[in-house]
C-alpha cells in the first residue's frame, strides 16, 4: 500500500470560512466502513467539486464519491484572496505568444460564469464584481506596470490606468502611486462561494468531509484506506492541489508554495466616514511578484495577504503564522497609519501548488488515475475549468478548449528535495528584496 504521510491540517484562523454566512451547515458526513463506487474524487476545492459537478451532468446514472480530509471550506479554496481573475496572470507573450494568453481569457471567464451562474441559482453571498487594481508604491516597480499595461493593449484587453489623487480617493490611502484597474475581476469570500457551489452537486455524488485518504493501492480497482474506513473504485481523480505528490502518480512538476493573510475586524461607522467615505469595496494586487495583496471588503474589513515560503512539511508552524503575522501588520500599518488601532481578528495560512513554466497538471498516468494541480495561485477559476474539463475528458468529450488544455499542460521538469527547496527559497528571498515597499 502507498503510504500518504503529509496530510492537511488547519494553518490559523480561517478568517473567510468564520464571517462566512454559510459556514455552520454541515456539507459532508465523515467516511465509515467500505463503500464502492464508480468514481472518486479526492479534494473538494474547486478543482474537485467542478470536477464532480460537471462528471455528475454527464454521467447522470454515475455512483460519484467527493472526498476531503478537511471541512469544505477549510482548504486554499477557503484561504485564498478570494480573486476570481479573468485575465492570464502570467502573460509573458515572447514564450506563448497573444493567442494563448487569448484562450486563457476565454477559459478564465467560463469559468467566472460557470460559477456566477451557481451564485444566482443558489443565493450564494459575498459576490463582487469590483474589478481589480495591479498598484506599484515603489518608483522601481512602476516600469513592471507600464509593461502589464503594454502587454493588455497588445493582445486587445481593456484596462485602465489610474494614478496619483484620483487612486488615493478610489482606495482610501495614497499609498500607491499608480495602477492599471481592470473590471472583469470579481471578488468573492472564497469559502462562501466554495461551500456555495456544493449545493449544485446532485444525489449521485456522496460527500465525505473529515475523512483523510491515509493509503492507496492502486488498481485495477484502486482501493482507498481511510482511519475506519475504505472505498473501492475503478476511476480515481486526485484534484488535491500540492499534496498531489503524496500520491505517487506525480513527480517533478509543482513547488508547493505556502502563503498567509490577515483580516481585521470590521472598521467602525467613524472610521469608515473619516476615512473611507464614498470608497467603494476593492482588491488590488502587487505590481511586483513578492508584493502584497489587498482588499477592502463588502464587510468593511482590510485584507492582507503577503509571505512566501517553502515548507516541505505542508504545514505551517505557529512560528511561521506569528512571522506572517508580524509581516502583515507592518505592510497594513505602511498603507493604513490612520488605523493602527484597528486588530486583526484572523491570520492564516495556505499553500498552493507553482509549476516553473505556470502551466497547470491535467494528466492521466495510468489507466483510472486522474492528476490535477499546478494551480499557480489562480486556482478558482483555473481548478473550475480544469476540473470541468477534466470531467468531460473522462467522459470522452472533445472540444476545441479541452485539446488547448491538453497541448498547454505541459509543466516543466523541477528537480526533487534539497535542490527545489534550496532553488525555491533563493527565489523567494531575492524577490523579496526586490519588491521593497510593495510588500
Ligand atoms: C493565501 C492564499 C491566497 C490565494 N489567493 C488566490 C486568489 O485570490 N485567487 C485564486 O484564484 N487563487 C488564489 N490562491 C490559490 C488558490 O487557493 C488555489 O489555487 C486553489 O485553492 C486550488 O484549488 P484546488 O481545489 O485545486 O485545491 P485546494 O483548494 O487545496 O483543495 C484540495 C483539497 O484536497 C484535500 N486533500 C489533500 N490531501 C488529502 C488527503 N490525503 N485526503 C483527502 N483530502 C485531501 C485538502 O484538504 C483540500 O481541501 C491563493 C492561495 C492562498 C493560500
């Protein structure tokens, strides 16, 4: 049996998952017992449970189980920024030219559909179409903004750019010099939306929250060991984002990359009309890699997040969330003097799985095994149509989209431990340094 050692445990207080309406009913029931199925899906993230969802629409008379070692929401799907982001994050068109950044928009936002769909049938809260700001603080990585902006008008997206008094009013801090402000952004609270969507998932699919897979034998049938349980089934399909590896079927494509962010208690109704009156709710990312992500949500709260690092373990001490902790406030406090008296109510951590070239994991290794990961930081609505497509490869459907996923699926080779971990946290302390007063 394939021992699985590193399993996900809660990093923090999940900030989104408790001001989350929708936090408190229970999704899923805890694995007991042997069961049999047709499929099972391991990660209910958006990866998965787009995975299931579609599956399910096709092969209506399908037994599906959807299996998670955590709550739904507890998982990067319920930690991240909570930025739901049409355009190619990484767009770099010496190597791929306009055509795939194209394709990537046009996935991006089926995927954004898709989901706005589930939003209106199922009433899920915490929906925004607010755009988004790329901002620079630093005169050093404004020549980074000029070339996102030329790089938007070359392949045709609109955008705009937004600098000086005028920025100052739209975020409520003149921390920023410029921006380049994009309005096909939509922001959410991530484990609202995620915790949300299960409620498309029909009663074929079988939801089990709080049940580790612990070991694998591969088939066929592949057989899941669980603590008091076991499944037995001919497909499997591990949508499990960086601990992906754990299952043997993937080697030398992903860094997993943890990260951490802060929310603050919601600002007080003075607060809000001294400083922020006529501000409407925002998010806004780093014109520089290593930069920190902000928002200022529908709640009224500020949301930080910045800190990268590696950790083999795929876990995150105390020590590193009271590091990140520290970090967070020092970056909340530089763009924000005004509120230094306002706590931050919940820190975190999460991890998420980089590929060297960003190119995602959409692999079958073997006969019934199914591979997804390599989300590269945008995986709610990348993991929402890789996961769709994933579901109608199973099922033997070709389209024009899923042979663009499978001919860009191709992540480059990455070395094994100490050399990834030594090459990952150079990386990291280099871009630090470099993104100075963004982060
Ligand atoms: C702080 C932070 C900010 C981010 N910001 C953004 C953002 O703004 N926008 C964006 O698009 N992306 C963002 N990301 C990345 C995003 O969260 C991920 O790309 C996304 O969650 C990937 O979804 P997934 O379903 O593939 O994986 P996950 O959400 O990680 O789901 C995988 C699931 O597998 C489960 N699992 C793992 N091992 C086992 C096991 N042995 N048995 C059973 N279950 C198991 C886990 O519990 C987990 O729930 C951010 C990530 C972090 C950490």
């Amino acid at each position: 049996m394939h021992k699985i050692s590193k399993l996900p445990q809660v990093d923090g207080d999940l900030g989104w998952l408790e001001t989350a309406p929708n936090s408190t009913a229970r999704l899923g029931t805890r694995l007991k017992g042997h069961h049999e199925f047709d499929v099972v899906i391991i990660g209910a993230g958006f990866t998965g449970i787009s995975t299931a969802i579609r599956f399910a629409e096709i092969n209506p008379s399908a037994r599906i189980a959807l299996v998670d070692a955590l709550r739904v929401g507890e998982g990067a799907s319920g930690r991240n920024a909570g930025f739901l982001i049409d355009l190619p994050h990484n767009m770099n068109f010496a190597k791929t030219g306009v055509e795939h950044a194209r394709s990537l928009f046009k996935l991006n936002n089926f995927a954004i559909e898709r989901l706005r769909e589930l939003k209106d049938r199922f009433s899920i809260p915490s929906w925004n179409d607010a755009g988004k700001y790329m901002a620079g603080h630093e005169d050093s990585n404004l020549p980074g903004l000029e070339n996102f902006s030329g790089m938007l008008k070359h392949a045709g997206f609109k955008h705009d750019i937004v600098s000086g008094k005028d920025l100052a009013r739209r975020l409520g801090t003149p921390y920023y010099q410029s921006a380049v402000y994009t309005s096909g952004n939509v922001l959410v609270n991530p484990a609202a939306l995620v915790r949300g969507i299960t409620q498309a998932l029909p009663p074929s699919v079988t939801l089990f929250e709080c049940s580790a897979v612990q070991g694998v034998e591969y088939g066929p049938p592949n057989k899941l060991r669980f603590l008091g349980g076991a499944i037995t089934s001919p497909i499997i399909v591990q949508a499990i984002n960086s601990y992906a590896e754990q299952f043997g079927k993937l080697a030398h494509r992903i860094v997993p990359i943890f990260t951490y962010a802060s929310l603050t208690r919601p600002l007080s109704d003075e607060q809000i009309l001294r400083h922020f009156d006529g501000v409407k709710p925002w998010g806004l990312t780093s014109s520089h890699l290593a930069g920190t992500t902000v928002r200022f949500t529908d709640d009224r709260r500020i949301f930080v997040r910045n800190t990268y690092d590696y950790l083999p373990e795929l876990r995150a001490s105390g020590a590193k969330l009271e590091a990140a902790f520290k970090n967070h406030r020092t970056s909340f406090e530089a763009r924000f003097p005004f509120l230094k008296d306002v706590e931050f109510e919940y820190t975190w951590g999460g991890v998420f799985s980089m590929t060297q070239n960003h190119e995602p994991v959409f692999a079958k290794p073997e006969e019934g095994v199914y591979v997804l990961s390599g989300c590269n930081g945008v995986g709610v609505v990348k993991g929402t149509y890789l996961g769709y497509y994933m579901a109608e490869y199973m099922s033997g459907i070709d389209s024009e989209d899923l042979r663009f996923i499978m001919q860009s699926s191709k992540p480059t080779w990455i070395p094994s431990d100490p050399l990834r971990l030594i090459g990952a946290r150079m990386r990291i302390a280099w871009e630090a340094s470099r993104a100075k007063g963004d982060v």
